[in-house]
C-alpha cells in the first residue's frame, strides 16, 4: 500500500529533494505536492496524507517559522525523522539576457541565502516572493518573472536555461527538513536523538527561567528554543524547544515531567535519529544509576 507525504511543491523544490529521501525508506510512496508547510500539516491531520515534509531550520535564515506555526495549529502531530540537505541554487531564466533581467523570485528564506550574489550581480533587480523555489521556476517559465533562485532539478522540470549554478552566498549552507505524522509510538531510541517539544507558561517572573533549569539541572542539553506569539495579548508567547536525547532516556523523562508540572501546556512533538551526531549526545546513564541504587539502599536502612 502507497504511503501519502505531503510536500511544499510544486516539483523541483528542495523540499521535494528531502521528501525523496524520507521515501528511499518508507517504500512505495504517492506525493502530494501543496502549497505551503500549513496546508501539508493540513493533510496529515485530515488523513489525506500519511505524512507530511517540512523545512523546519535553515543554517543561515535559522527557523523557518511557517513551520513552527503549523507544528502548534490544531490536532498534535509528531516529527519522526530529520534530513539536513546541502542548499545552492541555480539561476534560472527562460533565456533572458542578465542584463533585461528586471524582476527576480524565490522563496523568502532563499533570499536571504542569494542576496549578496544579486546585489552584485542582478543590482537594483525587482525581488518578489514567491511560495516556494519550485513555484518561482514555474513563474520564470510561465512570463510572469524574468529569473528565479532554485534547485537545478526545477530547472530540468520547467525547461529553463542557468544563467548561474551553485550559487549561494554562504558555503556549506543546510536546510533541515522534518517527516511528520499523526501522533504515535516515537522513533526507537538510537543514542544520538533529538525530542522536541512546545510549551506555554504563566506569564510571571522567572517562568521561562525555572523551566530551562528542569533541563540543565538533569544534565540536558538544549539545542534551541523559539519563541512564537500567542496572537492573544503582547507578552505571551509559545515555546519551541529542541534537546538532545530521547524520551526513553532517563534524563529526557524527568526533564519533561517537570516541564508539564510548571507548564500551562506542553505538547509532545517527538524524539527521533538525529541527522547529525553532535558531542554529547550519548548520554551516560551509569551515574543515574548509581543514584538510583542509593536511594533504594537509604529506603532499605541500608
């Protein structure tokens, strides 16, 4: 039976470069291209799709916050699986000449990764966004833009000539993608995982600061934490945490636990393989153990 993954499309997006690769282990899968990471948690959460591919990081843009949104709108969702992909574009035309080049898209946090390389290049350009880097192709090939930024394949897909490859003003750039679905049994525990979770607090002095100690105080490392407005009042916001480890470890647990007692709200987002080993993700458990054998001997009168 074709497993369903939802995907900001249309094809020849980097996203669909990530769903690919989540697809190589799931099997025989059907995709279905949507327009924005709302609409392709959307289907998750309807049942249309089985999961959905979603940029959650990029290494120069940081968090793409389209995605956290869509994480903490409506019915929980988890993350079970991550991909970091290496990002450059090309620059794509349907043979206009650099210098009629008058008006340029790409998606939003692409931008911010070929700016330098326009500013000099394409100066004084008109940029308009579009909703994905496939769709900017698409617009190229339809006369609507001169030039877009996006990956070669979407070049092959609208039939477009590169005016520019690999261009990308930071080397070495990584946009983290994420493979989500319904809630459910989380990613068996590997030793390098990485769980996130989203949370609210009281509004009142030192609610974010007690929090964060749950997790220093148990010897877990956070990796990053956002913040998102309510849109209900200023000053009250959401929290997006990530941490290294899994649920099943230990530390993780009582971490969590203590998050829920101090928490207005904590929802559970997932703990998965992480794609990248970073030092200290091994936790060691021995310590926790010999804690635990000398309360039961304190307990014992021993």
């Amino acid at each position: 039976m074709s497993t369903t993954i939802a995907f900001l499309g249309p094809a020849g997006t980097f996203t669909e470069a990530a769903m690919q690769c989540f697809a190589a282990e799931l099997g025989e899968t059907t995709p279905l291209p949507v327009g924005s990471p709302k609409e392709a948690l959307a289907a998750v959460r309807s049942g249309e799709a089985d999961y959905a591919c979603v940029a959650i990081e990029n290494s120069v843009d940081g968090p793409v916050t389209a995605t956290f949104d869509a994480l903490a709108a409506g019915s929980p969702v988890q993350i079970y699986r991550e991909v970091d992909l290496p990002v450059s574009f090309s620059i794509l035309t349907n043979g206009t000449p650099a210098g009629d080049i008058k008006t340029f898209s790409t998606h939003p946090v692409a931008y911010q990764q070929v700016r330098g390389w326009l500013e000099e290049n394409l100066p004084g350009v008109e940029c308009v966004p579009a909703a994905s880097n496939g769709a900017a192709a698409q617009a190229v090939a339809r006369g609507e833009v001169d030039a877009a930024a996006a990956p070669a394949r979407a070049g092959e897909v609208f039939k477009l000539r590169a005016l520019a490859e690999n261009v990308a003003d930071v080397d070495g750039a990584t946009t983290r993608f994420v493979l989500v679905g319904p809630s459910g049994q989380p990613t068996a525990r590997t030793g390098h995982d990485r769980t996130s979770v989203i949370f609210t607090l009281l509004n009142e002095p030192g609610s974010l600061v007690g929090a964060l100690q749950e997790f220093a105080h148990r010897g877990v490392d956070l990796t990053r934490i956002e913040s998102r407005p309510l849109r209900t009042a200023f000053g009250n916001y959401r929290f997006h945490a990530d941490l290294i480890g899994h649920i099943d470890d230990q530390p993780v647990a009582e971490a969590l636990r203590a998050l829920w007692l101090r928490a207005e709200e904590v929802v559970f987002v997932g703990s998965w393989p992480s794609a990248v080993a970073t030092p200290g993700t091994e936790l060691d458990l021995s310590r926790l153990q010999q804690a635990d054998e000398w309360v039961a001997r304190a307990r014992s009168g021993q």
